[in-house]
C-alpha cells in the first residue's frame, strides 16, 4: 500500500512543479486536501488554464467517493471522542479506507480492548507521512526532469492504474466508457468544462446501464446501447 | 489570498466535510441518508470509473486538441501495455513502469 503511494506522491509533485504551481501550494496541497487523484486533478486544470470555480466543481464531484468511505466506517468510529472521529475523518483517503475496513470486517462484536482505531491511525499517519514525504522529493527532483522524459504522461498511466479495479462489473464499464467519450467530444469546452460534465454524462450512463439491466437482465445482449 | 490558494483550500475543506459527514451524523443517521436517497447511494458507485476515465481519455487519444491520426502511436501503444499491466498486477508501480517502458520503446524503434 504505501509502495502504491510513493510513485504517486513524487509524480504528483513533480508534474504539479513543472504544471507551474508554487512549490509551497504544491506540497501544502498535501496537507490541506490530501487526496492524490484531487491534487492531480488540481495541478493540471491550474496548467491548462481552468477557472477555480470550475477546478472546485470537478474536484468536488471526484471526491465526493468519500460519503462512501464515511458512510462505511462510521459504525465502527461512533463509540470514540470527537477528537478522534475529527483524526480518523481527515486520514480516511482512499488507501487507509482499505486498510480500515478491512481490518474491521468480520468483527461484529467489538473486542475487549479495542484497538483497531490506533491501527486505524497508525495507517492513516504512514499514508500521510509517505504522501508528503513522497510529494517534497518529486518538487525537488521534479524541475530537473528532462522534457524528452515525457513525464506528463504518467498522469494518464496513474489513473489507468486507480481505474482498472474500479470495472468490476458492466454499468460501471458503462460509467467508463461514457466518461471517457463524453470527455473526448467535450474536450474543446472553455474553462476545462468538459471533465465536469463528462463525469456526470459518465455517473448517469452508468445508474441507467444499471436501471436498464435490472429491468431486463433476461435476454439482452451487451451491444445495447444505454441512454448516455 | 489568489485562485490556486483559494481552489486549494475549498477542495480541501469539501473534501475533510465527505470525509467526516457520515462519522459525525452516525452510523445510523448516514446509512439512513445514503438509503433514503437510494438513488444517490446507487450512483456514487459510478463516480470512481466515470471520474478517473474521464481524467484518462483525453490525455491518451488528443492531442493538441485533434484526435490522433495514427493507430501505432507510442502513447497508444504504451496505454494497452499500462492496461493489461493494471489487470494483471493491480498495482499504480508495475502500471506506471511498463507504461513508460512501452512508450520510450515504441518511440525509439517506430
């Protein structure tokens, strides 16, 4: 898991440097939203022009996954101080999420001592400390990268690597797919537009895929096409 | 305070409140919320592959804004290695290396 981060932590940084961002707004990203598809997503709009209010829309529809994670941990958390749900809330990124729940599966019952929630943050803080560790080395070792490198293409190949689990079944494919055209076709949308609304053309192919297969999972064939 | 400053903290601020929302609501509460509007439960589902696809597509098959003409293009290519190196290991390391790998190979010997 933490090898997983490394990578991504030196690419964000490195990209974010050369995308023209603030080494400290680079690395402070880190901290205040730390979440790495949303700080690349970030770094990248700023490069290419995008309004804030645009870059905030879109970061706000790609994270929104984390109601999800809070929604899953949370019977586990009710029972510590506020203090702690606050800690364990601002650690709960995608990867201390799959540690977390996957240490707390299967216990029902509570076990007496408990303390899955030390384990809980002892994941979140080395996620965190990896992050910004990893995120500090790409902003120095990142403005001495060679052009002909072409690092900027890391950036596709890194969310190839999140989105590959994500299509486990066929309306999420759907959701890709969708996505993926719509974000083609409204690639020439001013103020970068085009991914926010190819998320969403995406997140709707997927609920009607699945709203359609449901009523009729008998006798269709995958070339069907849905209502994107 | 300027635009990226302003961006940085807003997401950061939304994105600490998704985190929380649930955990401070309760358990009970926040299921309820999620299963209420089961539609929306539903649909956050699709918000990872909708999302990361749409990050994905235009930076593989654009370029300079126009599509690419050429099917043997290095940065295709290098995309089927990254796929298949995603299905079969699953990690963001083997993916990354052998993308870049392929696309530095592609482009030396095409």
């Amino acid at each position: 898991m933490l090898l997983g981060v490394l990578p991504f932590g030196l690419i964000y940084g490195a990209l974010a440097v050369n995308a023209g961002m603030s080494p400290l707004a680079v690395q402070l990203s880190s901290s205040i939203v730390f979440a790495g598809s949303a700080q690349l997503v970030i770094a990248q709009m700023l490069a290419a022009g995008g309004a804030p209010l645009v870059i905030i829309a879109t970061s706000v529809v790609l994270n929104i996954r984390h109601v999800l994670y809070s929604a899953s941990i949370a019977p586990h958390t009710g029972h510590l101080p506020r203090r702690w749900r606050m800690l364990l809330a601002y650690l709960l990124t995608d990867e201390a999420y799959a540690v977390a729940i996957s240490r707390y599966a299967g216990n029902e019952k509570r076990p007496h001592p408990d303390f899955r929630h030390w384990f809980f943050m002892g994941a979140g803080l080395a996620l965190w400390s990896v992050w910004n560790a990893s995120t500090l080395a790409g902003v120095i070792f990142g403005a001495r990268v060679p052009s002909a490198w072409q690092l900027d293409f890391a950036i596709p190949l890194t969310f190839i690597a999140l989105l590959v689990p994500s299509l486990g079944d066929a309306p999420s494919r759907m959701a890709a797919l969708a996505g993926a055209v719509a974000s083609v076709a409204l690639f020439a949308v001013p103020l970068k537009l085009g991914l926010f609304f190819a998320m969403l053309v995406g997140i709707a192919a997927g609920a009607a895929w699945e709203a359609y297969a449901g009523g009729a999972r008998a006798s269709h064939g995958p070339e069907e096409r849905s209502a994107s | 305070m300027n635009g990226t400053w302003l961006t940085l903290i807003t997401v950061g601020v939304a994105t600490f409140a998704y985190r929380i929302s649930c955990i401070e609501l309760g358990a009970g509460a926040g299921s309820k919320t999620l299963q209420a509007s089961s539609r929306f439960g539903r649909m956050l589902r699709f918000v990872p592959p909708a999302a990361f696809a749409a990050i994905v597509s235009p930076a593989i098959v654009l370029r300079d804004g126009a599509l690419l003409s050429n099917a043997l293009d290095p940065r295709l290519i290098a995309t089927a290695a990254a796929l298949i190196a995603a299905l079969v290991t699953r990690s963001v390391l083997a993916t990354l290396v052998s993308g870049m790998i392929v696309l530095h190979a592609v482009r030396l010997l095409l």
